[in-house]
C-alpha cells in the first residue's frame, strides 16, 4: 500500500564550517541538531580565509550567494579575515547584502555554574547592522590624515528601533534603553536619539531611557540588572556585546541572530580562535545558542526548547569546557566533542536550578519596513573644501586664500581635524596637513549659492596650486543647518 501522508519537509539551511575552531563546533552543533530531531537540510558551502586567499576579496565564491539567497537562513561558524590588503569583512558583506539590519544578541548569566560578578543579568543588545562606520567607507586624504566616514539614515534608524520595541513586545520584555553619542555627533547620532524618541511614544506600555554611549557602557559593567533590551548603532552595539557577554561569564557561550526582511544568519559571537584550533577544546556553545535561535525562526520552537533545556541541564551538571571550568563548582571537563554528547545525552531532560525554556508560543519572525519621512526644502548655502597644504600657519593659508582675486565665494573659516583655526585661531593649536575651508555667498542678504560657484571656487584654487582633496556640500533642510556648525557659527 502507498502511504497518502505528506513527507516530512524539512527546512533547507546554508551552513558554512568556517575556520579556525568553526569545524569543530559546526561539527558538534549540527550532531546535536540532528540528535534532537531538527528538521533542516544543511546545504554546505565554503567562507573564510581559504577562499581570501584563493582570489576573493570577499571570502565568498560568487556562486554561494544563490545558497544563500535560496535557502534565506545561513548557519556560520566564525572565519579568519586576513589582514590588510584588502579584504573585506564577510560577516559585515553578508550583513549588508542580505540586508539583515537587525543583530541580535542575548546575554544571560549562568551562576554558579559559570562565574560571574552579576548573577542577575539577563538583557538583549539589539544592534543596528549595516550603516554606521562599518560600512567601511575608508579614505587616505593626505601623508598624515585618513577618514572612515559614519553613514546614518533615517530608514535604517527607524527599523532598528522599531524592531527592538516589537522585540520586547514579543519576548515580554519591560524596558528599551537607547545608547548613543549624540552630545557630540549631534547630526548622525542625534538622528538616531530623535527616531528613538518618535518611536517609544507609540509603546506606552514599554519603559524607554537613553544613555549616553560612555555612561551606558559604565552602568552595563557595573550594574547590567538594570538594562532589559539595549537598542544602539553598529559599533557601540559590536562593543558592548562582547562586554556584556563577557561580565555574563564567557563570550565563548554568546549566540547571535542577524535578522533581515527575507534572511537571516545565526552565528556564534566569538571569533575562530586560531590558537586552540585542532586541539578539540573549543566551547561549542556559542554556535549552539546561535542554532537554537535559528530553529526557533524556522518555525521549530519545540525542538529549539528541547535542545536549549538539555544545554542548560549540562552546564548545571557541571559538564563544561576549560574556558568555564571551575575548580568546586564544575564536575568534569570536557572537550568539544565530549560537551556535544553530553548535551545529546540529555536531550529530553530539563534543568532544575535554571527556568524551563519553553518556545511553544514563541512569537513569530518580526517584520519591519520604515516609514515615509516628509521631504523637506533644501538649498545648497555653502561648501566645505578640503586641502591637503604643508605650506606654513593657519592665518597664512587663511590670509592667501581670502586674497585670491575674483574667488566667487568667501572664506567664512578653516578647520583643521575639526579644531577652529582661521580666523582668530591661536598658536597652541597642533594642526596637520589636512585642512577644512568653509566658503559661502559674498552677498550677506543671499545664502544660497549654486554648484556652477563652487566649481569655480575649485578651479581657483587649484589654478593657485592649491590640492584640493574632497568638497562637502552645506545644505539647509527647511531652513535648518544639514550641517554641523563651526565654532562661532
């Protein structure tokens, strides 16, 4: 007789093994998957450093990004980024291309069984994924000076935020505090100071904070109880992971989901450890953290549980590996293969000292587009250029730059590495050879200029044998300054 019920289906996953201790802790995490009953088709590709150094810049063949694209849900064991010469970061290329906006990534004390000095903490750093200074928009200007340029959009703010407030919806958590340097960096991270606050107006029923990025991370170290979900930009968030995995007890148990509209990647937090790899003493945890994090966006939440309660009754049995080993409190020491079976061996148990991870009614995948920001009028008013001069003092450059006949803007005032320096600068002020001008309209009763006159202010320069490096546009926005302002401004 031929069966009439449907084949079991199973979910197709991209997995890469990685380098370093990535083969090893893939290894282990995917017998555990298996062992538990995980409905997943592994579909193997090859990342890392053996691929850089075959050709691509990227780590990545170009025939992989159909695996990935296709299947939507990628399994990565940490890879080696070889330095210099090029080569671009895959996790931060995958990040980006997929659009994966949001890093997720929990962080929960496991007293006493694994030492810490905050046995309460228990906290979610959502991170924004694919803007900020690690777009790696990187430039060499001058002999002395490079720049990394911070990209921060409105969209790209709005979905972070968003989502972390339908996070804390979902996973029943009370709070979102909002981490940024906006005394400073006023236009980017103000930008996202400001969204924060548009957006927690609409969840009255969530408390909301913010925190300076330096004083949030001080309170995060010595007080991480008080934090439920942080929401911050990319480089912050990449910082404070790691610390906060670390005051938790280890970063090698840290798990992480990068969530996007249609793909995710699920990785360990840590990197591939080049130094124990081979040796089968790599803490397989993290990676497994990360994989119960994908079965639960897979649909897969019991699975996902049984897994998660039998990793927790493993650590409270005092099975561990030496990065959490404690002498009077762990029971044996393990290596990577031997934790693996004894988790597999606990499968169906649940931890006793710990709370019972349940994934039942696990919330579904979050969903966030940004909303539509009103256009405002904008008016080109002035433009910074930017030389590359070696030629003397401030108040020289100054003096002959404003004495350069029939220059159809005027030299309001020079910068240099942001410092105020012409005119009325003073002499204590270390300059190099990278200089800001900033040059509007001659007529005082007319701001806006056009691009016809700062084209022409260039090819005076540059007729002068002035090296003109880089130009920044200074636009208005309804009147208002798109533009940091200059000291006396």
């Amino acid at each position: 007789m031929i069966s009439t019920k449907n084949p079991i289906t199973k979910t197709k996953i991209t997995v890469a093994h990685g380098d370093g201790i990535g083969p090893e802790i893939m290894d282990a995490t995917l017998r555990i998957l298996d062992a538990a009953g995980a409905l997943i088709e592994p579909e193997v590709i090859e990342i890392g450093e053996k691929v850089y150094r075959s050709g691509s810049k990227a780590g990545i063949q170009p025939s992989d990004w159909e695996s990935l694209r296709r299947n939507k849900v990628f399994l990565k064991a940490p890879i080696t980024t070889p330095q210099g010469g090029g080569f671009k970061s895959l996790n931060v290329t995958a990040r980006t291309t997929l659009g994966l906006f949001a890093n997720v990534r929990p962080c929960m004390a496991y007293s006493p069984y694994v030492d810490t000095k905050h046995p309460l903490l228990d906290l979610v750093i959502i991170r924004e994924n694919e803007e900020d200074l690690y777009t790696g928009i990187e430039h060499r200007q001058t002999n002395q000076v490079r720049q990394c340029l911070k990209l921060i959009s409105r969209p790209g703010c709005e979905k972070i935020i968003r989502y972390a407030f339908e996070y804390a919806r979902a996973y029943n958590r009370r709070k979102v505090t909002c981490l940024s340097k906006d005394n400073i960096m006023k236009m980017t991270d103000g930008l996202f100071h400001s969204v924060f606050d548009e957006i927690a107006a609409e969840y009255p029923d969530i408390e909301k904070e913010h925190w300076i990025i330096d004083i949030g991370s001080a309170l995060l170290a010595d007080e991480p109880e008080r934090f439920g979900i942080i929401v911050t930009l990319n480089l912050y968030g990449d910082i404070i992971s790691d610390i906060a995995a670390q005051i938790a007890g280890s970063v090698g148990m840290g798990g992480s989901a990068n969530v996007g509209e249609q793909c995710a990647m699920f990785e360990a937090i840590h990197g591939s450890a080049p130094d124990i790899a081979g040796r089968g003493i790599a803490n397989p945890s993290g990676l497994l953290n990360g994989a119960i994090m994908m079965l639960v966006h897979i649909g897969q939440g019991e699975v996902a549980a049984k897994v998660h309660n039998a990793w927790l009754k493993t650590i409270e049995d005092g099975i561990h590996t030496g990065d959490v080993y404690q002498e009077g409190v762990s029971k044996e020491r393990v290596g990577t293969k031997a934790f693996a079976d004894a988790v597999i061996e606990r499968l169906g148990q649940t931890p006793q000292h710990f709370k019972i991870i349940s994934y039942a009614a696990a919330p579904k995948p979050i969903h966030i587009t940004s909303g539509h920001e009103v256009q405002q009028e904008k008016e080109l008013v002035g433009v910074d250029i930017f030389l590359d001069w070696t030629g003397g003092t401030a108040q020289q450059l100054g003096d002959a730059i404003a004495a350069l006949p029939d220059s159809p803007l005027h030299l309001k005032m020079m910068t240099n590495r942001g410092v105020k320096v012409y005119p009325d600068g003073v002499p204590e002020t270390f300059c190099t050879d990278h200089w800001r001008c900033r040059f509007v309209s001659k007529i005082d009763s007319d701001k806006v200029i056009n691009k016809k006159t700062i084209w022409q202010q260039l090819a005076l320069l540059n007729e002068n044998g002035y090296d003109t490096i880089k130009t920044e546009n200074l636009y208005t926005f309804d009147g208002q300054p798109g533009y940091s302002q200059m000291q006396g401004e």
